[in-house]
C-alpha cells in the first residue's frame, strides 16, 4: 500500500494496481479497514484510472491535500 490514513474510526489504505502483466495501465485504487488485519477492496475501483502518478496525502488539520508528482515532469539534475 502507498498510504494508510485514519479517518473515523477506520483506515483507507491507498494502492497501485494493474490488469495488465506489463504495468501499462497504472490505476489507484482503495480499500478500508477496521482493524489493519482485515481489508475490504472499494467496490468502484479504480478511484482514478491511468492516471501515472505518485501522491501522497497530508492533512493539515483542517482537511486531506493530495500532493502529486508525474513522471513527465520529474527533473532529474
């Protein structure tokens, strides 16, 4: 799992997956917890399909932010 946030008394642990055995499709998807043993896949993943990120959610104490990195436009010096 990329991440795992508590939110309300359960967990939401944050993925990557695939259909394809080459990784050409890159989907995120989610699933939650209550417990950190038993996990529940959500039933409309992928929550975003193709979309070639990496993120990483923060809270800042009043909400959730998402912060992204595209590998097109990663620079490398």
């Amino acid at each position: 799992m990329n991440q795992v946030i508590k939110y309300h008394d359960k967990y939401y642990g944050y993925y990557h997956g695939t259909p394809d055995q080459d990784w050409s499709t890159w989907n995120t998807n989610v699933a939650v917890s209550e417990d950190l043993i038993h996990w529940t896949k959500y039933s409309q993943n992928p929550i975003l399909q193709e979309n070639e990120i990496e993120w990483y959610l923060s809270n800042d104490g009043a909400q959730y932010r998402m912060y992204t990195m595209h590998r097109r436009y990663m620079f490398i010096f």
